[in-house]
C-alpha cells in the first residue's frame, strides 16, 4: 500500500487538477480522431498535440511508434508511449488509452456539436469524452500529480495513447507488440475501456468477436415487374429473421459474463437503390456476433452458411458472407493476479467499493495483450454511453479514477 500521507498530497493535487482536466477534455474533443475505414484522417493530429502536451507536462521519454496506412492522409497512424520511471525499474504499471473515437452519427440526437464538448450539471458532453478520453485524461494527471508532488512511483510507469481501438487495433497496440519490445511478463497493464458506474467491475475474460459482411444477390428489376427479377432486399430480411435463431442455436448461460448469452444482432445496412420504383438485385448488412468462450468462432461460421443455403434455395439468390473481423476468445486473466489485486486495492481507498473480476459481453484490446502472454485487466468507473449521442463523461469520474491509478502507481 502506498504511504498514508503521500496519496492524500497526491489526491489532493489531483482535486486541484480539475478544471485543467476538463480544459484537457474540451481541446481534446475537438481534434476528431476518427478511423480512415469510418471516413476519417486517423489519429495524426491528436498525437502531435498530445506528445507536445506530454512534454510540457515534464514527460521526457516519449516514443511514437508509426503503423503504416496509406489510407490515412499523413501515411501512418501514431501511438504514443510516455514514460515516467520510478524507484524501481523491474516492471511497468502501464495505463493504455486509445485516442480514436468513432464518427457522431445523427447529429440530430445531439444537443450540440459533438466535437465542441460542452460542461453541464458536472458532465462533459462530445464524442469520445468518456470513450476513452476520461482515462487518458485520468492516467496522465495521475502521473502529473506524482510531478507534482515529487514523488516517484513505485515501479515505472507507462501510458500508452494508442490508435486504430475502434476499427480492430491492427495499427494501433497489435502493432506496437509486434513491433516494440517495451512490454514484459511482470508488467501490471491496466486497460481502462470497461467499466460500471459504480466502479465495481474489473474485467478479467472476453467473448469471441466475429463480425460479418453480408452480401445477397438476386436479379434487379422494375418494381411493378416483380416476377421478372429476384428480390435481393427481401432474401436478405428473410436472412436476417432466420439468423435470429443463433440465440436458440447458441444458448448455453455463463454467469461470469454481462449479458451471461452469446448475442447475434444485424447491425450496419448499406443502401441498395436510389429510388423507390426498383426492386434491388444486391443487397449488404452487417452482423456483430459475440460468442461465449464454450462455442467455437467456426462452429458459429458452419450454422450461419448452412442458413444462407437455405434461404438461397428458398428465393433462388446468392448469399456472399465476408469475415470483417474475427478474433477468438483470449485466455481469461487470473482474478488473482497482480494488476487485478492492485485494482482492487485502490478502488477500496478511493471509491470505498468492493470491486471483483468478471467477463464483460463486448471486447476490448486487452485481448490482444492477453492472447500475447499478459496479464491485462479492464477498469474504469463510468455510465457506458460510448458510441451513443450526447456521449459524456462525469468529471467526478475523470478525477476519481486519476486517483486510483495514482493509489496503483506508488503501491509497494
């Protein structure tokens, strides 16, 4: 446990970091970081702002790891790994955020511009101000206020602001593993991408993920002329009523799990006419699939091409299935691992909760540390709006969870 006396300075400095947090928010929100594959420039110009912030914070060990993309305007996509180091070099508590937000969506469902964040009633409001912008925020005045106070940290520290998370992390942290030999066995990595509002929740497992592209071809003809052609529109609904039979399929319960069910749910559908007057000869939807660790990813693929045989029998179409992504279930971490029980330490002195390891539905890049050989746990104390409108972040939160990487950065 950390000295008494030196978390109460290292809390109190980081009360006394409020409103720079939430100025940190607002200048952040408004550099959209926005995928190439979701119709944006990537993570460049948040980087350059971010490392030259780190800087001036007194971070004078930065690296910037540069994945290549031609499809992103400046050639690459950066992540950044700032380095405080402590007493003891042996292992890195790391802290890994992601600077990439997904697009707004209607801009009618927001009540202002989602990339001018706005503060109301102790709320940040704008896209990507809790997901993952709150923790980015929360870890680097955490180590600010250890600066601050002059206290070095235990063991050193890590902050990792990395790309790509929300479009599958091939050039964001996949990369940097692949490419960097700056993480080790013994490091404790905490990746705060997860959570419940009551900070309770440290995420320890994961489902499979398997997302599919979902292409149905018929014979396009004039609307008033229906049996002249093949209706690709009405094959694929028909596709997707049979595909809701997965649930059945697929039923078994794991309680460690939030929902404790595998779910199979349609989710993107691209256009297939302009006009109304034409029956489509090809239609496209998506499928976001996330299966419990107990089913095989390709026991699932088998079932779903075997109810596109049959719905191509029945309306005499051509179904296409396209993997966009697919990523087994990692090994689970220990509850009892070190960055788990850490957790759980400062979570205890500062939100006063008893917080226990589980699975969570969704995915998150811990996976990827995990299926590499660490020990990665999930956390954060926040209200799940990611990737809805009017997205916020509740700056108690923000400050709260500085504190508990702070607690976690001077534990002995």
């Amino acid at each position: 446990m950390p000295d008494k006396k030196n978390f109460n300075r290292l809390a109190k400095r980081i009360e006394s970091f409020r409103q720079e947090m939430v100025d940190l928010q607002v200048k952040l929100c408004a550099i959209p970081a926005i995928s190439p594959a979701s119709g944006g420039e990537g993570e460049a110009r948040k980087a350059e702002f971010l490392e030259s912030y780190l800087r001036q914070c007194g971070f004078n060990e930065i690296m910037v790891v540069k994945a290549p993309d031609e499809e992103a305007p400046s050639g690459y996509r950066p992540n950044i790994l700032a380095f405080l180091r402590g007493r003891n070099s042996s292992k890195t508590i790391w802290v890994m955020t992601h600077m990439d937000v997904v697009p707004a969506g209607d801009l009618s469902q927001w009540r202002g511009d989602p990339f001018k964040a706005w503060v109301e009633k102790g709320r940040i409001y704008g896209r990507g101000v809790e997901d993952n912008q709150q923790d980015m925020v929360a870890s680097i005045f955490a180590a600010r206020a250890l600066m601050a106070e002059n206290l070095k940290p235990t063991f050193d520290v890590g902050l990792a602001l990395v790309a790509d998370e929300e479009t599958g992390s091939k050039k964001g942290i996949e990369y940097v593993l692949n490419n960097t030999e700056v993480f080790r066995p013994d490091d404790l990595i905490i990746v705060p991408d997860a959570g419940n509002p009551n900070g309770t929740m440290i995420e320890v497992a994961e489902k499979s993920i398997l997302w599919l592209k979902i292409r149905t071809l018929g014979r396009q003809t004039h609307g008033s002329t229906p049996e002249k052609g093949i209706n690709s529109f009405k094959a694929a609904s028909f596709l997707i009523t049979e595909l809701n039979n997965l649930y059945k399929i697929f039923n078994r319960k794991d309680r460690l799990f939030n929902p404790p069910v595998s779910t199979f749910e349609p989710t993107k559908k691209e256009a297939n006419v302009p006009n109304i007057n034409t029956i489509p000869g090809e239609d496209v939807f998506y499928m976001d699939c996330r299966i419990l660790p107990n089913y095989s990813v390709e026991e699932v693929l088998k079932t779903i091409e075997k109810i596109a045989r049959k719905i191509e029998k029945k309306f005499r179409v051509k179904v296409e299935t396209e993997i966009v992504q697919k990523a087994s279930a990692a090994p689970p971490t220990s509850p009892r691992a070190p960055v788990v029980q850490a957790l759980k330490k400062a979570i205890r002195e500062v939100y006063r909760k008893e917080a226990r390891a589980m699975g969570i539905g969704g995915g998150t890049v811990a996976a990827i540390f995990r299926r590499a050989g660490f020990q990665a746990a999930c956390w954060s104390r926040l209200d799940e709006t990611a990737h809805m409108p009017n997205e916020y972040c509740i700056i108690d939160n923000m400050v709260g969870d500085a504190k508990v990487f702070a607690h976690i950065f001077t534990q002995e």
